[in-house]
C-alpha cells in the first residue's frame, strides 16, 4: 500500500502531505520529527510538530554518487539540546525521512535513508549535514599486509571474550581532571600498564554512554591508579559517576599470546620480513648463521 497510496493520492492533484523525520542515535535513542502543524504517528515513533526542524532540497542521483542534503532545527529541551550535540550523541545517528499524507499516514514513502555527518551549532539553532547509505562505498576495504594485528580487540576477528573475568574493571570514580584523567582508587588487582590502549566506557551520569582510548594507566606517588584518555570526553562526568574499563591490547604477537592467550585468532603477520631485507642488495657472503649478511 503506502508508496502506491501516496502516489494515487498526489494524482489527486489536491495533496495534504508533510515531511517526516525519525533519526536513531547510536545508543537506540529514537526522535521524530514532522513540518506539518499537528503530531503525526506511525512504526511506533511519535513525530512531533512545531520542533522547529527543516530540511533543504534533497539531492540524488543515479550511480554511486551519495544523496545528501541537509537538517537545520532549533535547539530545545524538547527537541535537540545543544549539549547532547556537544556531546557528540548524534554523530553518525541513522536518519530516515518520509513524505507521508498526513490525512492517512499508511499512505508514505521514504524519501532518504542515511546518516548524520557534520553538525554546526550555534544561536539557538543546528545545521546537520545528512549523508545517503552510498557514502559508505567511499571507505576502503580489504586487508593490511602488517606485523600488528588489525583486529579489534573483542570483535568478531579477534573472538576474545572481554566478559571473561580479569579483564574488565567496572566502578565508581574517585577523581575528574579535566574531563579526561579520571581515578578509580587503589585498584591493585591488574597489573600495571593493564588498560593502556584500552576503552573507557561512561555507564551514568552526564557523560553517559560516551567512550574513549586509554593513553596511559598510571599509579600516582599515593598509590591511586589514575586512567588518561587521548582527547576530554564532550560531556562532563563527575565523582561517583560509574565507568567501565577494557584492558587495552598494543597488537604485538607477545601480547596476543602472553596477556590474552588468543595466538590462534591473531590477525597480523608477526614473520612478515621487513623492508631492508627485501630491498638489499645480493652478496657474496658465506655467512649463514642468521647474522648480518653484509
């Protein structure tokens, strides 16, 4: 029915439709917005008018060439806040737009599926770049002839299980600086350097469900372990505020096989020869002892 009935509807010559908007942030957190002056419903999101929100002509195209346009909207408690973009909760968020008549909401289409890109704010109001699925064909893709593993420590390449015991730490904050060295007490149950290149995950709280890459796991001269990420997180935590930890992993072989016992499913080439080896020149030398062979 809906692409049909919204096609005979606009025959009509008489149209009551509007635009609508669900946009799905990476934490299943789900909006709806409409142009239209009354609330439109339907797939169980409510889409709300008078949210101030907008769009510019959609571009598309034949080919591989990526659809985009742009969403532009006030900032509200109601709607989008500023710090929830500050935050970066919307990055990436999934966004879908519909024509729909609004006297008959089965009649639709969708019009756009994509994402959020850029996101500009400023003055009560927020400019989002929406990017089509094509975007996602501009990354490359395929593997990396490397000594270090190219897995993601937990993934589906990797298959090493985080949840096991001895590799999570999970507790409340004891210290904020910065928004980006945090203390977590006197943990002496993991060894140390144990989280350095690890994640940091924000479990309450302001800062919640944001994360981060461990630069450093330190003890201080008191004995508190302390936990420095690469960049301040975009929303404030504070004391009490209940973080999650992942041992960090530097892919080398040593570690894969000494720290996490995962040798079989290392995805780096440890005996690759390095490039001196492969460019020197041939030699007359009868050494063969594994020494230099100049």
């Amino acid at each position: 029915m809906g692409a049909e009935a919204l096609h005979a509807h606009l025959a009509d010559g008489i149209g009551t439709v509007a635009r609508a908007w669900a946009v799905t942030r990476r934490d299943g957190t789900v909006y709806g917005f409409t142009d239209h002056d009354l609330d439109l419903q339907f797939d169980g999101i409510v889409f709300k008018a008078e949210t101030g929100l907008t769009a510019k002509a959609l571009s598309q195209s034949t080919g591989l060439s990526i659809d985009n346009t742009e969403a532009m909207g006030a900032l509200s408690d109601a709607a989008i806040r500023e710090e929830d973009i500050a935050a970066g909760r919307f990055d990436g968020a999934e966004v879908v737009a519909w024509l729909v008549n609004w006297a008959d909401v089965t009649a639709r289409r969708v019009m756009f599926r994509g994402h959020i890109g850029e996101i500009r704010r400023g003055a009560g109001a927020f400019h989002a770049e929406l990017r089509g699925l094509t975007e996602a064909l501009n990354r490359p893709v395929g593997r990396v002839y490397q000594k270090p593993c190219s897995a993601v420590l937990g993934d589906a390449a990797c298959g090493f299980d985080l949840a096991a015991n001895g590799f999570v730490f999970e507790g409340p904050l004891t210290s904020v600086l910065d928004n980006r060295a945090f203390g977590i007490g006197k943990q002496t149950g993991f060894e140390p350097d144990w989280f350095t290149r690890g994640r940091v995950e924000i479990l309450d709280g302001a800062a919640q469900g944001l994360t981060a890459m461990v630069k450093r796991d330190r003890f201080d001269e008191t004995g508190l372990r302390h936990i420095d990420i690469w960049e301040p997180l975009r929303a404030k935590p504070v004391i009490g505020d209940t973080i999650r930890i992942t041992a960090g992993c530097d892919k080398r072989f040593e570690t894969c096989r000494l720290k996490f016992n995962n040798v079989l499913n290392f995805q780096g080439f440890p005996d690759i020869p390095e490039e001196d080896w492969m460019t020197i020149h041939p030699t007359q030398s009868k050494r063969t002892g594994g020494g230099s062979r100049r």
